[in-house]
C-alpha cells in the first residue's frame, strides 16, 4: 500500500494477491485505488483486477503493474486522459517498490 497527495487531493492504493488454496481455481491481483475527501472518508475510485493462467508461474510486479493500469482504466476520463495523475502514481509505485528492495520492506 502506498499513498500520495495529487493536486492536494489524497489518494491511497492498495493490492491484494488472490492465491485460492483450490487447484485450478484463478489466482491473481486485485488493485484498489481510493480517493479521500479531506474529513477522513475515503470512497472507491479505481478497481483492477489481473488473473493468472493456472499453467502460468504467479509475478507480483508484472500482477500489481497491470492491476493498477486497470485500476486507472475503471476511472473512466480521469484515469485515463489525467495524465499528470497516473504520471504520479507511477513514480510513487516504482519508488516504494525500490525502497522495500533496498530495506527489505514489504511494498
């Protein structure tokens, strides 16, 4: 999860891997994009969900990029012609996720 402020607007993302314990059963990646107001509320404003082929080997990156492009797809006109916003994003994702290799966090 990692969150930003984009035109003083708060945003924060989350991922969630799907792995079901039942064999055949579609694993995958879901991204969640929220948008707050201010007061502390926080309403749904993205939602991405990537699959994994059951023959295919599960990569958390590849699944949490394509999640999230998804995620900016379900914004509508915002996501996907805002480009300053998903720009922010981006750099935000990639550099939470060079921080955690670097310290050992979990991005």
């Amino acid at each position: 999860m990692f969150s930003l402020h984009v035109d003083n607007v708060p945003f924060k993302v989350e991922f969630e891997h799907i792995n079901p314990p039942i064999n055949g059963a579609q694993r995958g990646t879901i991204c969640k994009i929220f948008r707050g107001d201010g007061d502390g509320k926080w309403g749904l404003a993205g939602f991405g969900v990537t699959r994994v082929h059951p023959k295919d080997q599960y990569n958390k990156e590849t699944g949490r990029k394509l999640a999230m492009r998804y995620a900016f797809d379900s914004m509508g006109w915002v996501g996907m012609l805002f480009k300053p916003l998903r720009t922010s994003f981006w750099k935000k994702y990639f550099n939470a996720q060079d921080s955690a290799r670097y310290t050992g966090a979990k991005a």
